[in-house]
C-alpha cells in the first residue's frame, strides 16, 4: 500500500452533515488533482461500523487466528483488515498508509484536530458545525457567501471546483503536476 514517510503528507479534510454532499466534492476534487498529476490518497471515516471482512473467509479466519492484520490481495486490489483500540486520527493513517502520496483527501472526521473543508448545503444547514479554532479553513456552500461573512474564512460556490482546488493548492503549498 504506500510507505510511510518522514514528510508529513500534505492533507486536508472535507466535513460536513450527512447528506451535504461531501463525497460528491471529493469525487470531483480527486478527479480535478488527478488530472493536474498529483497522486491522491483518500481517508473515509464513518461513525457507523461497516463489515470489513466476511466471517468464514479466509482472511477473517486469519484474523481470528490471531493476525493484528490481514491484507486480501485480488487481480486488482487489496483490502488490508486490522483492528483499531483507538479511533486513528488522518494524520496518524495517512503516514502509516499513504505517505507516498501528494495529497491526502479525508472525508469526514469531524472532531479530528486536522484542517477542514465544511460543505453546508442550504437544504441541509444554514451554519457550519465547524469552527477556526477546531481547523475550518474554508466552507464550501450552495448558498450565498454573504452568509458566512462572520466565520472570517474563505467560502466557495459547491460547484467551483476549480476554485475549491486553487485554494487547496495554496494553502497546503502543494506543487501541480501535469502527466507527460
């Protein structure tokens, strides 16, 4: 899966409330700095437990055998299957599996102390649940930025990608690549 590396991987985080479109902003957020050539790591959380690992198989009998992890090799991919005491923090996972990348894009973590995007959709919230002093650096919004004025932070149209990613690019000083 990637290596570690002594660099912190530049990362940035996309909150919001369920359902306020924030995986539909990291698609197109990966798609826009894929196509710029950087490499794109991505970190999902959920507050929900979600199976891993099907009871029986080979890998979940691994695990239960004792294995702290498991990795499932297929034609294309692999799934690595560990347990966690502690809810890891972005940071911490995306040095232990992404360091290789240029970018890390977490979706979620909330309450983590890392740097966030706040998506709030109108039919959703009128505020974001985020604050500067708990990392927002921005809000992305379908609705007007006068509305946000009080937050002091930068706040973009949800459809301006570009924008959202021009703004990425600045604030973590990353380094655009285009593919030859």
């Amino acid at each position: 899966m990637g290596g570690s590396s002594s660099v912190d991987t530049p990362l940035i985080s996309i909150v919001g409330l369920s359902g306020s479109g924030k995986t539909t902003l990291m698609v197109r957020l990966i798609s826009t700095f894929a196509k710029e050539g950087l490499r794109v790591g991505t970190i999902k959380h959920s507050c929900h437990p979600h199976p891993l690992d099907a009871k029986g198989k080979d890998s979940w009998r691994h695990k239960e055998a004792g294995a702290e992890r498991t990795v499932f090799v297929g034609p294309k991919s692999l799934q690595l299957v560990a347990d966690v005491k502690d809810d890891p923090s972005p940071k911490a996972l995306a040095s232990a599996y992404l360091g290789d990348m240029d970018l890390v894009l977490v979706e979620g973590f909330l309450h983590s102390g890392t740097e966030k995007i706040e998506v709030v959709r109108g039919g959703r919230s009128k505020a974001p649940v985020s604050t500067v002093e708990d990392g927002l650096v921005a809000i992305a919004t379908d609705l007007p930025a006068d509305d946000f004025a009080d937050y002091r932070v930068p706040c973009f149209d949800l459809n301006d990608i570009e924008s959202i990613a021009r703004f990425i690019t600045k604030h973590l000083s990353l380094a655009p690549r285009k593919r030859v």
